[in-house]
C-alpha cells in the first residue's frame, strides 16, 4: 500500500494522464480474450494485485509482491494522501447518491480534503455533464466505480479530455466504503477467501468466477 500511494503521489506531481488499474484474476482471464482490455491493462502506468490470486501468480512468476492492494483498501489512505497534500479528489460512479455519502465521509475524516462527487455512467450520454464536473472541480485524483472492464474503457476513451492526473478504477468500492455492501471479515480477507464471502452475499459471481480454476491451472501452467 505505502509504495502504491508514494507511485500515485509521484503521478500527481508529474501531471498526468495516468491510469490506476486494481488487477484481479478475473480481469487477467479476460483479457485472455478481450485485446481491448488487454491493451488498456498493458498502457495502465500502475497496475495493483487486487486479491492474492494476483500475487500467487506475480510470485510463481518471478516477481515479488508483499501483499494485495485491493481498489476498497485503496481508497481511504488515497483520500488521507490527497488531503495532506492538497490534491483534488473526484469521486464518480456507483447508484445515486452512494458517491456522495462517500465524499462526506472522507470529508469527515480528513478536513480540508477537497472532494467531490457525482454518479454518472460509462454511457457517452453521460460525458458533457461528467467532463464539466471533473474539469470544475480542477481535479487530480479521479476515482471511477463504474465496474470492470467499463470503468478501465471509460478512462481510455476520455483520458485526454478528463484533464486529471490520476484515474483509478475502484469497481464496487464505493458500496463497500459506504456500508452498501458487507465486507468480508479480516480474517478471510488475511486467508484470501474474500472472493467466498462476495459469492455467498452475490451468488450470481458464480459464473464469473467459473474462470479462476483455469486461471490457476494456467498460472500453475506457466511457472513451471
């Protein structure tokens, strides 16, 4: 976490744009299949281990990772960075009024921190009023909770327009953050069974988790 905030900060103070990509097995897998995905994935400037299928598989692969980052993990030691630091913070995406409770929250948490918030969609219907908001707030830091691989395509399409420093794809970070949707407890977060809570509490992730038995059977595969 402390080496994914210092990467961010250093962005920030180049200018940007770069794109933040919070990396679990099922974006690896589709991106298998998917070259758009792959090549937005490949032009991220950061891509973060969100889950410890990741880091399994960077460690078998030669890489050494201390631990995950995942996007919800992310998000509030990003808030208290941007807040120390004087760096404007976006939140966009979600249902309705989920980005602004969460704004209040890390407003609540971090005086002084300069956030706003809005819900939008990775519809181009959605992108005068989205571009405007960005742009009025003079924005830094934009997260997007939008969902994969939409929110990653979004920031690509617009990454020239947004006029911001950083992107970061947050997915359902801003439901977990907001009480919206229970996390897992830290225990099973620590074991790596977070992904076992997420498909008791949401069944319907079965069909994309059909994938992970073939992600490390591949990954298995490859580090041999």
């Amino acid at each position: 976490m402390g080496s994914a905030l210092g990467e961010i900060e250093r962005f920030v103070d180049q200018g940007g744009p770069h794109l933040v990509a919070t990396v679990n097995p099922e974006f690896v897998m589709r991106a298998q299949g998917d070259r758009e995905f792959a090549r937005v994935l490949d032009s991220a400037a950061l891509c973060l281990a969100d889950g410890t299928g990741v880091v399994w598989a960077a460690r078998r692969m030669g890489c050494t990772l201390a631990g995950p980052v995942a996007g919800a993990d992310l998000v509030e030691p990003l808030a208290a960075l941007c807040g120390r630091r004087g760096f404007r913070l976006f939140l966009l995406g979600a249902k309705p009024g989920v980005a602004d409770e969460l704004a209040a929250q890390l407003r609540s948490a971090n005086p002084g921190l300069l956030v706003a918030a809005y819900a939008g969609g990775p519809s181009p219907s959605f992108d005068v009023e989205t571009l405007e908001l960005v742009h009025a707030h003079k924005t830094d830091v934009l997260l997007v909770a939008f969902g994969a691989p939409a929110q990653e395509l979004w920031i690509d399409r617009l990454k020239d327009r947004l006029g911001v420093a950083v992107a970061v794809g947050v997915g359902g970070s801003f439901d977990y953050l907001t009480g919206r949707m229970p996390r897992a407890p830290v225990w099973m977060r620590r074991a790596g069974l977070e992904w076992l809570h997420r498909l008791g509490r949401q069944p319907w992730r079965v069909r994309r988790m059909a994938v992970l038995p073939v992600y490390a059977l591949k990954v298995l595969s490859a580090g041999k």
